[in-house]
C-alpha cells in the first residue's frame, strides 16, 4: 500500500504536506521490514534540523534504526501516542502512527522526494 497523495524518501519514510508544515512516518515496507517496534525515540523537538540529519530512532524486537528529516525544518510536534503505543507505526503507518510533524525551512526543495511510482519502483 502506498498513498498516491504522499510523497516519499530512499530512507523509507513518508511526508505529508499541509501548508508549511510537513507529516512525517514511515512506510508500510519499512515497518514490514523492521517486524514488531517495540519504541520510538525522538528526543529533538523543537530542533531546527537540516535535511538528513538524525531526529530521532525506532526499536524494533532485533533491530534499531535512526529516523532521518527529509527536509529542512523545526520539529514541532512528536506523535504522543507512539510513546506509549509504538506498535501504532505497524498497525497504522500512514495514519495514527506518525512520529513527527515539522514546520518547514523557507524554499524548501522538494527533488529529492519521490512520487508514490517512484517509490513504487525503488522498493520492488
């Protein structure tokens, strides 16, 4: 399953725009990959990161992984609920499991992101 309407990173996340600001998770194939995430570490809100500079980890049951930005920015918000509830990122990726939301740098350049075909295309 990939959402046509979200754009997406070669690290396997997600973004979601609404104006300025920017949704941000991983995709279904990376929490596939990653099997049964047992915690969610993002310990930099309020940061202002530049594009693929580390915000944050996921631990899944063999495995932890860093989370990169995707984009240039402040993080302004964490997903609360994936505190107490990281198997959201499973169950729910593109929904309620989201880990973090961003308000963007100005002229942010979006090249780097992939269409929901290209995203298609990289994983198969």
């Amino acid at each position: 399953m990939i959402p046509k309407e979200l754009l997406y990173t070669k690290e396997h996340e997600w973004v979601k725009f609404e104006g300025n600001i920017a949704t941000i998770g991983i995709t279904e194939f990376a929490q596939s990959a990653l099997g049964d995430i047992v915690y969610v570490d993002v310990d930099t809100e309020g940061d202002n990161l530049n594009t693929d500079e580390v915000f944050g980890s996921i631990e899944a049951v063999k495995t932890v992984s860093d989370l990169f930005t995707p984009l240039p920015g402040t993080i302004i918000q964490v997903n609360e609920d994936i505190e107490t509830e990281p198997e959201l990122v499973n169950n729910s990726p593109y929904d309620k499991g989201w880990i973090i939301k961003m308000e963007l740098s100005k002229d942010v350049d979006l090249n780097d992101l992939l269409s929901a075909e290209e995203y298609k295309n990289l994983i198969e």
